[in-house]
C-alpha cells in the first residue's frame, strides 16, 4: 500500500541520516488525554503502522508537544529517551474544530505542525497516512541549512499525494421513540425514521417522521380512546460539544403532528374514529457516540409546543388534547454516507 511504501522511504532516510544522533529507528508517540483532544484509535493506528515497519514507538512524557515546539528543553527530553522524533495527535477545538499532527525530529532540529479542518473529515487511516508524510517532508530537508522554524506547512509535493479526506454529505437514522402529551393523555410509543444533511462547519439540518405502533389511551366516564400521534418535523442542528467519539447537539424548527382517534363506546352510543393535523414547534437536545467510522449510535429529547392543539370530544365533551405540551425520546442507529 502506498502509506507503506512512503513509511519505508522515511525510514531510510532516517537510518541514514548523517547527523543523527539517537538510537536509530525508535521514535515517541505523546498520549493525549481524551478530555484533552486526545484520539486513542488514531494514536494506536499510528503505532501500529510504524511498529510493523519495525520501529520501535515507545510513549513520550505527557504534554511534551502540548506547544508543539522545538526548544531546546524538548529536543533534550527526545534524545534522552533514544530517540530522533516525537509524534502528537491532538483534536484542536474551535470553530473551527481541527485536528494538530505536530512532529519534532533531533535530526533537522525542527518542529512541524499540521492543522486538518473537521470539514474535511477525521479519518484514521488518513490521519496515520498525514503523520507519516510529516515526518517524510521534515527528513526531505537534511540538506538544507536553516535555522529551525516552528510551525510550518507541509509541501505541496507531499499533500499532493494525499488523497482527499471523505465527509459526511448524508446521514440516515433509525429507532424507537416514546411520547406523551399534556392534556390528559396518557404515554404512547413508536418508530422514528430521520435524515441529516450538513451545511456547513457545525450545522446540519434533519428531518424526522414518527409513526406510533403503541397507542395513549384516554379514559372518561362517557367511553374511551386510543390516540396514534406521528410527527413530522424539521430541525437546525448546532454541534454542542464534541470529544472523540462522543458529541452533543441541540436544535429548534417545527412541523406538523398528525393524531389518529380511534373511540370505543359502550350501547346504546357508537364509536367513532378520525384523524386531525396541527403545527407544532419543536426544540431537541441530545448526544450520540460512533460506533465506527459510518455508525452512530445517538438519544434524543425533544419538547414542543401546539398553538392549537389537539383536542379529543367524547359525546360533545373535550376530554383530552395532544400538543398542549409535547415530549419524546429517542434511541435510533444512524448510518453515515461518506464522499470525497
């Protein structure tokens, strides 16, 4: 595979780089705390790759490339360790979110940081493929005289050869909700099928229908009903927060909350059923963990609020409404469409 081959050109210009000075082939992987913007699966892919080349990648002191520099306290901690670099990953929050590939090498005595944008996807196979092209394009420079110079960026030569990161252009879910409604009402459960579609940076817009399969029911002295509700809502979604695999989110829109009544009656008085349709205004807050790279596993609570609700007559009396106050929460299973 192509990142083998560039990892081995890498690895013998560091070999036989003439001013090395440290053990060869033994490089620092920093670990970075979760909480931190840490990346524990990108940090192990990185290792893995390097380490079946037959490096040796041992872990480096916390936050000694917390700054991504190369004073003379870190290359000192690097050759002490026996070893001619230091490799971090660590999630940058923003807006906008990136993720920093900051490498420092003794053997041109400079520090090299790459910022990647959340907009173009964080992938762990291009995450691992970026890290070795780093510490490539840093070793490139042997020959070249000059006074170290912090954080730069990467040649084009070498990004050109990176493929485009995938993203995110759909999302599709779906689950289980359960619901209930002010107003008499009692609980009721059903099935939950949603879309997302990004728009830019933090932002998303979803839309979600809702199907009850397990009715409310509603009991008065004149007869009885089972109340089926479905929704049908657009939302505008703002990532809260988002820690490796795990995220948070929030957002408002609005749509239409259709409710099927289907009456029983005891004789001499007939039942009856009908269907009725309201807006309804909607507010969502929720979180969701990857399970994978296209697989998301996410809960939600929505409220919402009908200007006119509802309302349920049994023999000439409202006995009940649905959309005085709305509430549901979900569990659904949201599969990712990836694209370059």
């Amino acid at each position: 595979m192509r990142h083998y081959a560039v990892a081995l050109c890498w690895l013998v210009l560091l070999l036989s780089a003439p001013n090395a000075r440290a053990e060869a082939g033994k490089v620092l992987l920093v670990p970075v705390a979760a909480a931190d913007g840490g990346w524990l699966e990108a940090e192990r892919r990185v290792a893995a790759e390097f380490e079946a080349l037959g490096l040796i990648v041992d872990r480096g002191p916390p936050d000694l490339l917390k700054d991504c520099s190369d004073d003379r306290a870190t290359r000192d901690a690097i050759r002490a360790a026996g070893a001619l670099g230091a490799i971090e990953l660590r999630l940058k929050s923003g807006p906008p979110r990136t993720l920093r590939i900051c490498v420092v090498d003794v053997v041109t005595g400079k520090a090299t940081a790459r910022h990647w944008p959340e907009s173009g996807g964080f992938k762990v196979d291009q995450a691992a493929l970026l890290t070795v092209e780093i510490l490539h394009a840093s070793l490139l420079e042997l020959e070249v005289q000059h006074p170290s110079r912090g954080e730069v960026n990467v040649p084009a030569l070498v990004t050109d050869r990176l493929l485009p990161p995938e993203r995110v252009i759909l999302g599709a879910r779906a689950g289980l909700f359960g619901w209930g409604s002010l107003g008499g009402v009692g609980a009721g459960a059903g099935a939950l099928l949603g879309l997302s579609l990004p728009i830019a940076g933090f932002l998303s817009a979803e839309g979600e229908a809702g199907f009850s399969f397990v009715p409310a029911q509603l009991e008065a002295d004149n007869g009885a009903a089972q109340v089926y509700a479905a929704p049908l809502r657009i939302h505008l979604i703002a990532d809260l927060l988002r820690r490796g695999s795990w995220g948070l989110h929030t957002g408002l829109g609005g749509g239409v909350l259709a409710a099927q009544v289907v009456g029983s009656a005891a004789a001499p008085f007939r039942a009856t059923q009908g269907i009725a349709t309201t807006w309804i205004l909607s507010a969502v807050v929720g979180g969701g963990v990857r399970l994978s790279e296209r697989l998301r596993l996410r809960s939600d609570l929505r409220v919402g609020w009908a200007p006119q609700p509802l309302e349920i007559d049994i023999l000439g009396d409202v006995e009940g409404r649905v959309g005085a106050g709305w509430f549901d929460v979900g569990l659904s299973l949201e599969w990712f469409i990836l694209a370059r």
